[in-house]
C-alpha cells in the first residue's frame, strides 16, 4: 500500500471539509496548514450562521452558473470561513481547497503568510490565480483526485 503525499492527504481533508456545506450550488472546504504540516484551520462555504441553509431554502445566487453571481449570493466561502477560524493568519503557509479561490478570496489570503494554493478543480475566472502568481505566491492544481478518494473506504 502507497503512502499519500501531504497534498493528497489535506486535499483529501478539504474534500470531508466540503461535505459539510450547505450551498446548494457547489459544496467547497479548505483546510489552512502551518509549515510544519498541521491544521490551523477549516472552513466550508454556506450563509451565515443563525440564516437558512441554502439547501432548504435556495438563495437568489443559486441559479447562477459558477463564477456569476456572486453578490446575489449569500453563502460565505470555504476559504474565508477558514479564515475567520484561524487564531493567526500568519502561520499560514498553505490553503488546500477542494476549487481554485475567487479574487475575492485571493486577496484576503494574500494579506495572510500564505504562500502555496492547493486545489483541485479550476474556477471559470483566471484572474484570481493570475493576481496570486503576479504577487509571487504559487499554485499547485491537484488532478485525478477521483481515484486517489476510490481507495479511502
């Protein structure tokens, strides 16, 4: 048996994250990760607490395709909810997110310690990853993920 690498293990971890979601149009998780390798944080996308879960009561943003809409809906990010539950965003060195951040969330990570994006499916806009590239931060797009979790149960 194959021992997973670091970035298949926390992107395995991002996808758990995820499952717990309640946006009924993608469900996202991140996982914020230290350089030594350990958890700071998580975070999975749905509206804000105490509000009605998307899943039983779709938003306005819902039927948006991906990267549209963004303002019409209510659900926070994987990446800053992650964020909120960081006691020191400047321990950061690596973001694993089951998809490639938006602008939005680029730059609040950008104001973090966070050098290295891990993600596994690509967002329709490139300019969140350009931005990053251009700030000297790095990306890595994990693919084949689809085997790697047919071999967990």
């Amino acid at each position: 048996m194959k021992r997973v690498s670091k970035h298949e293990y926390f992107a395995k971890m991002a996808r758990l994250v995820a499952s717990r979601a309640t946006c009924i149009r993608r469900r996202v998780g991140c996982v914020l990760v230290n350089r030594r390798g350990h958890v700071l944080a998580t975070g999975y996308n749905g509206v804000p607490s105490g509000s009605v879960h998307c899943i039983d009561k779709p938003c306005a943003g819902s039927s948006f395709p991906s990267g549209q809409g963004l303002d019409a809906c209510e659900a926070i990010h994987a990446e800053q909810n992650a964020l909120l539950q960081c006691k020191d965003v400047f321990e950061i060195q690596t973001a694993y997110v089951t998809t490639q951040p938006c602008m939005t969330c680029v730059k609040l990570l950008l104001n973090t310690s966070c050098q290295l994006i891990v993600y596994e499916e690509p967002y329709p806009d490139h300019a969140a990853l350009d931005f990053w590239k251009k700030n000297g931060r790095d990306a890595i797009q994990l693919s084949g993920l689809e085997n790697i979790f047919a071999h967990c149960s």
